[in-house]
C-alpha cells in the first residue's frame, strides 16, 4: 500500500513536471507578434474653454459684472482694513498714556474690530463665490452640454481643457483641437 501511494505520488509529480516543462520552453521561445487591436484605436481631443467661453454671447458682460463687484468688494475688504490699521495705530501711540484697565478696553475694541473684519471678509467671499455661480455657472453648463455632444458624436473618449490649471500638456497634435469646432457650435446655437 506504501508502494502505492509512493508510486502515485511519483505519477503526479511526473504529470507536473510534464505540463510544466514545455511551458516553460514555450515561454523561453520568441513569439510571434500580437494581432493589430480591432477598429479604430482610442481617440481624444482638446479644447481651449477660456477661448470659448469669450465667444459666447453674453459671456463677457458676465465676466465684466464679476470684475466690477469683485472691485467693490475688494474695495469695502481695504476700506475695513485701513480702519483697523488706524484703530491699531492709534492704540499703539496712546497705550503708554492708558491705565491698565483703559488699555484692555482698547485691545478688546481691536479684537472685537479684527473679528467684525474677519466676519466682513468672510461674507464677501461667500457672496462672490454665490455671484460667480450664479453669472458664469449658466456658461459653464451650456460649454458642458456642447463638450459632451461633440464627445458623443466623434466617439471620443475623452476631451481635455489645456485652458485648466495644472493641466500637464505640453504638446499636441492640432488636428486634436476641437476649440474652433466648438465656437462655431457655440455662435450656431444662438445661447
């Protein structure tokens, strides 16, 4: 029984070594080229969206409306921080006059006026951020819709915006752009 159990064992191990032996050879051996892919390869494109976007109707006025209230807002985010400068310069010239107490009413005003600049900035950021959504999301949206269209059509995988920060591409074919396609889109479209 002993035997036999050796013996089986010896029948597998020579199956093994059998199946794996040319295995082994076969993948030491050249081979032969792998067949062309089937249909056409993977196709992508590029566009250009801030050139784009400054074909679009509308989309200047847009931008103009948002410079000038980021002007504004710039304008009130100095305003509060040339009062808090002076409130600071103030204190720093009467703080030797002031009695302790005094001067604590005094930092606690210029605390009290660093945090009401803090809340202002805040607020304008905030309403900036929700007026830029509000101008420039309409465009955006639209840009998409075309972008994705285009896509669609040409069987392209994927579209890039060399327009975007951090985008990485440092040459390409301009047979790829798609940036004067997509503004003769965007002026046929009449939005």
């Amino acid at each position: 029984m002993r035997h036999v159990r050796q013996f089986s064992l010896f029948l597998s191990a020579a199956a093994a070594l059998a199946i794996s032996v040319p295995a082994t050879l076969s993948a030491q051996q050249p081979k032969a080229a792998a067949p062309a892919p089937q249909g056409p390869a993977p196709r992508f494109a590029y566009v250009n969206t801030q050139a784009i976007l400054q074909q679009m109707p509308g989309y200047a006025q847009a931008e103009s409306t948002m410079t000038a209230e980021f002007t504004s807002a710039r304008q009130k985010a100095q305003d509060l921080q040339s009062q808090l400068d002076s409130a600071r310069q103030a204190y720093d010239q009467q703080q030797i006059a002031l009695s302790p107490s005094a001067r604590q009413a005094k930092q606690q005003e210029l605390q009290q006026l660093q945090q009401k600049l803090t809340q202002r900035y805040n607020d304008l950021n905030s309403q900036l951020s929700s007026r830029q959504q509000e101008l420039v999301a309409p465009f955006d949206n639209r840009l998409k819709q075309i972008l994705e269209g285009l896509r669609a059509e040409k069987n392209l995988l994927m579209i890039f915006d060399v327009a975007a920060q951090g985008n990485n591409i440092v040459a390409a074919d301009q047979a790829l752009d798609l940036t004067d396609t997509v503004i003769q889109r965007v002026k046929s479209s009449g939005h």
